[in-house]
C-alpha cells in the first residue's frame, strides 16, 4: 500500500482555534474523566527499541502525552489500538478445497519450496506439536501473555508452510520455509503495543517476511514506526486488508500502511468474496474461504477470512525471496501484480488480480532494459514512457497485467485509473519479451510543502497560543499535521495557501524549553508532504547529534544492508557514498546498492536533529570478490536416511578464488532442494519407502559449478505408525486383541507386541494383527496397548478404548449361547451379574434391569435425577431409580398412563420384545427410517404396535429373529426378552453406532 495514515485522528487530536477562521476538534467532555486511556510509547533503551504502555485517565492523556513527548529518549507517543484477527474459527466438518492449487505453488515448487525463508507469523500462537507442521517451526515467542486459542494461528502457520507431500492434510505455499511464530494476540485482541513490539523482535532475529493476520480501522503511530522499521531494512509486510466489506468496508490497519501489502479474499471459485474488505488500498487477491488449515491437536479444519488469504501471498512472496536474492520490496510488488489473473469476473477494489505464483516468478525474472518510465500527478492518470526498440511497429502497455494501451509510439498515457492505487506497469514491443514492471502511485501530487516564514508562541500558563506565518507553493492538504521536535501532535484545518497567513494554533501549556515546530500537509488518501522548515521558539537549543554507533554492514546479493544503534536525538539520518547523499532513513537501518564485484566503497551514516543540526559521519567500508571461475562440483556426496527426510553431507570443493556463499542439494526423484552455506544439508518432504539420490552444486560470485555425482541411493523410513481399531474378547483368564496395521513408513513391520495393564502380560506376532494374551485374572480390569516394530524400532502404542473387566459367570460356559455377548456386557462395565457369580442367561429382563443397561451403555452420563418421581410406582430410594429417570429426561421411555392421569413405570415387569424394539430404536436417537411395504416377520404386519422400530432393528441386523419349524421367520413381539438375548442386542448396537 502507498498510504501513511488517514485523513484524521493522527497521534491525537489537539484542542485549538484559528483566530477568525475555522475551529479544530474539541477537547474530550468532561465526562471522560473516568475513562482511562493506554498510550503506546516507543522509546531507544541501550540501543534497542522497546514499546511500553503507559495507562492514563483519559481526560489527562494529551498532557501525559505530551510530558512524554518532551522526553529527548522518546521516539513517539500515540492512543493504543486494538486488533482484531481476520479468520472465522476452524470448521471441523470441512468439504476440501485446495486453495494451493488455485495459486498454482505446486507448479512454482520446481523452482524453489522457499528453503532459507523465514517468514514470522504474529498471531495467536502455534500448536508446536501439530504433524503437518513439524519441522516449520522456530520456538514460539510471547510478547502479551494472557490467555487465548492458538487455532488462528496455526491455521495461518499451515498456510504458509504446513509440509508438503508427507500424506498428512493439506500443504503450504513455501512447504520448505520456516515459521518464527510470535504471539501478539490473546483473547482481548492484539494491542498495537504488542504487534509492535513483534515486528521489532522479528526483524531483529532474522525474519525475511512478516505476516500480519490482523486488522483495525484505528492508525497507530507506533505500529507505523515498527513497519518502517522493518522495511528500512528490507523485511517484506503483507497484512490482510480486513473482512468487514458489508459491515461499512473501513479502511483497515495496518494493511494501509505504507509499504505493507495489503491483502483481500476471494471464494473458492475465485470470484471476489463480499465480505472482503475492498477499495483502493487492496494491492491483491487470492482465495480465503474454505482453506483448509492445520488445527491444534493434528486435527484439519476449513477457515474464512482474509486472516487465510494473507499468509498465501505472504508465503509467496518467501518463494520471491528464495529464488530472486537481493530483489527489492518494489519489485516483489510489481512482479506480483504484474502476473496477477483479472480475467473476468474481476473487480479492481479487489485489487490487481488473482494471485498465480509461477507467473510471479517469471515476472520476476524480465529484464530491466526497456523498463518504463512512470509520470503521475493528475488524477486518475498515469503518463508511461521508455525507450524505443529498433524496428519495433507496435508496444502493448500493460497494468496490473491486462493490456491497457496499444501505441505506435514510445508512450502512452493512461486515464480512468483509481486515485490512491498501486499499479503495476510494464510494456511489450510487438512479439517480443514484456520488460520487467515499475509501480506506478495514481492520483494527484502528494501535498506541497509548507514553508514557514515566522513563528510566535504568546500567552501563559495553560492558555498557550503557536502562530506560524506559512505559505505553500504546491497544492495545499485537506488537513496539516503539528509536528514538534520531529513528534506529530495533532492533525487540524488549516487554510493554507500561496499567499502568506499567520495560523494561530492552542497547544496548551507553555512548551518547556526550546523546541522546533514544522507542518507536514496530509491529504485525503492519507499521503504526507515532507515536514515544512523547522521554526525554532523557545530557550535552549541542544547539541548536535552525537556520531552514530555500531554501525555494520552485511552484503545481500547485489544489495548492502546498513544498520546501527539509533540516537534518542535524531529525526532522521543520510547516507552517504562517495560525497553524495544516497539515502534518507528514520529508522536504524538502510538497503543501499552494493560495489561492482572485486570492488571497495566506503558507507557513511549521521544522525540530524530535529532542528537541523547534523552530527559527525560514521564510515564502514564493504568490498566485493572478484568473478573469477565457477566453482568445481561438490565431491564425497553422502546421504542418511531419516523418516521423511535425509541428511546429505559432501566435501566443499574448489573455489578459484571466489568464496562459496551457498550449495544447493536437489533429491531426486521429486526435485526436493535445500540451500545451505556449510557442507551439510537436511532435506525433507521425502516420501518414505522410496529411494532417493542427491546432487549438490556451488555457488560464489562467478556463478554456479556443476552438479556432483549423485550420492548412493538412499530410502528415508520411519517406526510404524500405532496400530489402529485396538479391541479385545473376553476370556476365561485370557483376552483375544485384533487391530488394524498401521502404516509401516518405508520398512516392513516385522512384529506386534501386546501388553496388559496391570500385571505387564504381553503376547508377540510375528505378522498377524490378532493375539490372545494369557494368564489374566478374572474379576481384574485391564486394558491392553498393541505396537509395531519394524527395521527402524518400535511406533507409538495404541490401546483398547477402555478397561476390560474379566468375569466369568458359573451359568454361562464358554460354549453357552451368546457367552461372547455377556462377556461384553461385563467388560464393559454394564453388568456385574449376581452375588453368587451367576448371569440368568435365560430369565427375562425387567424394565428397572432394562433402565440400568441402556443407561451404563451409553457410558453413566452424569445425571441428577428429581427429587420426587414423575412415576407414581417409584420412590427416590427406589433401585435403579436415577437411570430410569435418565431413560425418561431423554425419552427413551415416557411410562403408562393410568385413569387418574397419572404415570407408572412398572420396574418389575419383564420388558416385551416389542418394548424393547422400541426402548433400542429411541436409544439410538430415533433415526430416519421407514418401515418395508412388506413385512419381514409375518408376527409383525402393517399396523402392528412398534412396527417401524422392530423394522429398524432388522434392517440393521441387530435382530434376525427366530426360525420357526416351517422355515419362515418370527419376531415374537409379545414374548418377554432373555438376558442373554438383550446382551447380544446391545452388543450388536454398540457395534453399530461405533461403525
């Protein structure tokens, strides 16, 4: 985005009057006075910046703010904003989208993975433990405390870099990448004090892009300060514009703020989601509805919101970075919008396009030469020039990727354009090759700037008036902001024009010591003038800046990154190479162009004051290697297997007098690729099982050596997976344990190992996925873990989903009807049979026994039953009275009405086979189901009470019925129910609810 800040509410808003001319903003009622009010504060402590709050009644906050603004450590003072993150809460019920696929990484995957990018994710926090993000992740860092859900986060990690082709969820959009995660936000939102503090810490410890999955309408000053910060040296910021497109679509922060890529969402179907913040402040678009991300617990889940659109381009341009070194932040802009997709439906308020990654790159890799020449300053307009090509009969002028001029002629101008835009330009000579693009800032002139001819400060006490005589002889602002001692103090309506005027501004109390006051002119899309000339009023001018300190310098490809400690004194500071100011900084830090290879140059840093005064220069001097010839190839490639991965080692060879700065291992089959500086690499996103070979080159200055040899195969694998669908039988003084094998990961499993708890009684196989493990003691609960093993060692285990209680009953052998189905009954805690260790197998069932089995079958859900009975046969000291009241709340039963109108339940009374159709099918929560046109037990015809139940239990083969002599089959509704035979009914549903 090209936007510093809106139009009104800057770092406060002053209380003033223009003598005989328009009044500013009012001072807060005075009501507010017991509001409170937090003030971010941003401040140099021993050379590092530090973000601290401090809270105020809110009715003092401009004087506490400027008492701190007078503090020469100081560096801004603004009201603190509160984000919000830009996601809906994963859905566990997701239909699979594959929004990777819509940006096409996959196919950009053959250039670059993003290996060497570390992209910081400022959000909630990540589930460090997740399996699709193992690998990905530096330690988390907390700047707020406090409680919250690291969901968000997670989902916005796994978009960037969840592991690509590991057979586990989805895939991120730079899967080799690496996450910093830094948790800004808990359940209160994410305060500008912590997001700040986040950028900071993440561009101090390594971060090349910085995601921002949050949004507000209000501007931050400090939030302004830390994203200059971080652009000052060269750290790429993409934000999401925000999901508040039907709710007024605000301008949201700090995707507006200068420099930062702003980005919006689209459907599945890429088309541009309403929802989505939109407008001219939108750089691009790309899916962020139904993403399928990562959810803390290795579980996926489908989210919506710019939050999951961000981190897209966010990882994307990581995949910039990692296959174009030393690319500038504007290119990486252009060369995504360029390649942007607008086919139709398109909006521009959705910004350039779609996002298409390989396309990205491609732009990224055009030549300079012929690159245009932009020209704005009229609105709605862009004026675009460049060279001419020899022989060329035609140009095609493209913006944002869409042609939007065809000349016969070295120049266009283009109109009907959206003032406040970013527009990608580039241009193609008939046939030939586009050139590379240049961003184009639509509108008119940015305001001019104000000269101050005179200044006055009159009055005292708490009633202080600042007149300043002021002219301008560009176009004037739509609003002027008050900048003391290089702080902004307030934004105000000011008539300035080309003819001199005296502008009387309140600024409270009498300003203690000397002070510089300048104007800066903001208009209506938020862009500034440089600060008007300084007028100094007051006592007490300070000493020049000190020389600058720690100054250091690093080469980046064809770039040098400048950086030292930053003085509490300076406004702003140059940079100077051979007797000319290259460039300007606000910050500690500065990207400037590199010497000519085999050369050496000298770089100079000083710090100015706000009052113009400038300190002594500070050097340091940078030399670059002379080409000399490539590299020779890598020698000694070796390679170890992991699980998924291998580590690949090789001897550095030859370098011909240009230093190796990094190797590059490529596995084969796949074309994984890591890049490294030492001799030893660790490449993942391996399959396991399959054999690879790895080739590693060279690289230095002259260039890229040849491949090596490639290494001796290798094939990464893994310990198995545990076993799944773990179970047991029943036995007497024994238990048969089947389960389902996992998978093996690359080495055939060899064994399984079954262990009983208590007592450690375990049985080994040797293939089979069954075991019987002996010795157990009945009336003893146990529950029993299985593991694979195979060449690489032994899985995790995997367990019965509960304890099994062993008993035998004296009426019921081994070999009785159904002994597998009591045996059930009593492992699962539902039965414990009698006193003297018989079952009943042939008795029936009462209703109060009936009560109790459904009840312990559906796990002894905590209830409380009433304190009298709805049932009129029942007392609270009743047996069984809590579950047949469980059986009542849920409906299972509603009893027997009687005359009187009131109800019975009949405890004793055996429960009908009919009844307990009926008892079963409203357990299961009465599913949808209609009854055969032809009856499956002729017992049981059209009309017959509980038909549709007893229907029901025969389709899903919880009841067959019984064979009569005649070979036809029978229901016996009115018969009463055997123990046994409800045994085998709830067994046989458990089976099927569990299925």
């Amino acid at each position: 985005m090209d936007l510093h800040r809106p139009p009104t509410g800057l770092s406060r808003v002053v209380a003033a009057v223009l003598v005989a001319s328009t009044a500013l903003a009012a001072a807060a009622p005075a009501s507010a006075a017991e509001a409170r009010t937090t003030l971010d504060v941003l401040s140099i402590v021993d050379g590092e910046h530090v973000v601290t709050t401090v809270v105020v009644r809110a009715d003092r906050a401009e004087s506490a703010e400027a008492a701190l603004e007078d503090d020469p450590g100081v560096l801004a003072v603004d009201a603190q904003v509160t984000y919000q993150v830009d996601g809906t809460g994963p859905d566990p019920y997701w239909d699979e989208q594959d929004p990777v696929a819509t940006a096409k990484a996959r196919d950009a995957w053959t250039v670059t993975r993003g290996a060497g990018q570390v992209v910081a994710v400022l959000d909630t926090g990540v589930d460090p433990e997740h399996e699709d993000l193992a690998g990905a992740l530096l330690p988390l860092v907390d700047v707020i405390g406090g409680d919250g859900d690291p969901s968000h986060g997670t989902g916005v990690a796994g978009v960037v870099a969840a592991r690509a082709d590991n057979g586990l969820g989805g895939a991120g959009i730079a899967p080799d990448a690496t996450v910093l995660p830094i948790r800004v936000c808990n359940s209160g939102g994410c305060p500008s004090t912590n997001v700040a503090q986040g950028i900071f810490h993440a561009v101090d410890h390594g971060a090349d892009v910085i995601n921002l999955s949050l949004s507000g309408r209000g501007y931050s000053d400090i939030t302004a300060a830390a994203v200059l910060y971080a652009l000052d040296r060269g750290v790429s910021v993409v934000a999401s514009a925000g999901n508040s497109g039907l709710e007024g679509n605000p301008v949201s922060y700090p995707a507006a703020n200068s420099g930062v890529i702003a980005v919006g969402a689209l459907t599945p179907q890429s088309t541009p989601a309403a929802w989505s913040v939109n407008g001219w402040q939108v750089d691009l678009s790309t899916v962020g509805e139904s993403v399928l991300v990562p959810v803390p617990g290795n579980g996926y889940g489908n989210a919506s919101g710019t939050s999951f659109s961000g981190p897209a381009v966010a990882a994307s341009v990581a995949l910039l970075r990692a296959s174009h070194p030393g690319i500038g932040l504007e290119e990486i802009q252009a060369a995504l919008q360029a390649s942007s997709d607008s086919s139709a439906p398109w909006d521009r308020r959705w910004g350039a396009g779609r996002l298409d990654i390989p396309a990205a790159l491609a732009a990224a890799d055009r030549s300079d030469d012929g690159a245009p020449t932009l020209t704005t300053g009229q609105p709605q307009t862009v004026d675009v020039g460049w060279a001419p090509v020899p022989g060329a009969t035609r140009y095609r002028v493209r913006v944002d990727g869409t042609v939007r001029a065809e000349v016969a002629d070295p120049h266009a101008t283009l109109t009907g354009l959206t003032d406040g835009t970013q527009l990608a330009v580039d241009v193609q000579a008939d046939d030939g090759p586009r050139t590379s693009a240049r961003l184009a800032h639509v509108g008119v002139p940015a305001p001019g700037v104000v000269t101050l001819h005179e200044g006055r400060l009159t009055g005292s006490g708490a009633s202080t008036l600042l007149g300043l005589l002021a002219t301008t002889d560009g176009r004037p602002g739509d609003t002027y902001s008050l900048v003391r001692n290089g702080v902004s103090v307030g934004t105000l309506a000011l008539p300035v024009s080309s003819q001199p005027s005296w502008l009387w501004i309140g600024v409270g109390s009498w300003p203690p010591g000397a002070a510089v006051w300048r104007l800066r002119a903001v208009d209506r899309l938020g862009r500034t003038s440089a600060p008007s000339n300084g007028i100094l009023l007051g006592e007490g001018v300070p000493q020049p800046p000190a020389a600058v300190t720690g100054l250091a310098a690093g080469l980046r490809d064809a770039t040098v990154l400048l950086t030292w400690d930053q003085l509490p004194q300076a406004a702003e500071y140059e940079v100077e190479v051979g007797g000319d100011v290259v460039r300007t900084s606000r910050t500690g830090g500065a990207v400037v162009a590199a010497p000519p290879p085999g050369e050496q140059r000298t770089y100079s840093v000083r710090a100015v004051d706000p009052w113009g005064q400038r300190g002594p220069w500070t050097s340091v001097d940078v030399r670059t290697s002379l080409p000399g010839a490539v590299p020779d190839a890598p020698t000694s490639v070796t390679a170890t297997r992991g699980s998924g991965s291998a580590t690949v080692s090789w001897a550095a060879p030859a370098d011909h007098g240009s230093p190796i700065t990094l190797y590059t291992v490529v596995a084969s089959p796949g074309g994984a690729t890591v890049t490294t500086a030492r001799t030893t690499a660790s490449v993942g996103s391996l399959t396991n099982g399959v054999p690879y070979t790895f080739t590693v080159t060279a690289t230095s200055a002259a260039g890229t050596s040849p491949a090596s040899a490639p290494s001796a195969p290798v094939t990464p694998a893994g310990a198995p997976d545990a076993p799944v669908s773990v179970s047991a039988a029943v036995r007497d003084g024994s238990a048969d344990v089947t389960w389902t094998a996992p998978a093996s990961n690359g080495s055939p499993i060899t064994s399984y190992t079954v262990t009983a708890s208590p007592g450690g009684r375990s049985a080994t196989t040797t293939g089979a996925t069954a075991a019987t493990v002996t010795g157990l003691t009945n009336g003893t609960a146990y529950s029993f873990t299985v593991t694979a093993t195979n060449a690489v060692g032994t899985g995790p285990a995997a367990a019965t989903p509960r304890p099994l209680l062993f008993r035998t009953f004296t009426d019921v052998p081994a070999t009785a009807p159904f002994a597998d189905d009591i045996g059930w009954l009593v492992a699962r805690g539902i039965t414990t049979g009698r006193p003297d260790n018989t079952f009943g197998p042939l008795e029936p069932v009462s209703r109060e026994a009936m009560a109790a089995f459904l009840y312990r079958s559906a796990g002894s859900p905590t209830f409380a039953p009433p304190g009298r009975s709805v049932f009129v046969d029942l007392v609270p000291s009743a047996a069984f009275y809590a579950p047949i009241h469980w059986l009542a709340a849920q409906r299972i039963t509603t009893g027997s009405p009687q005359p009187d109108g009131t109800l019975t339940y009949d405890p004793l009374q055996p429960v009908t086979r009919q009844a307990m159709a009926a008892f079963l099918y409203r357990a299961a929560g009465r599913p949808a189901f209609t009854a055969p046109a032809t009856a499956t037990f002729p017992d049981v015809p059209a009309g017959a009470p509980f038909r549709q139940e007893i229907e029901w239990l025969a389709a899903t083969g919880i009841t067959t019925g019984t064979v009569r002599a005649d070979g036809t089959r029978a229901f016996d509704p009115l018969a009463p129910v055997t123990r046994q035979a409800m045994a085998a009914f709830l067994h046989r549903m458990d089976r099927l609810t569990a299925g």
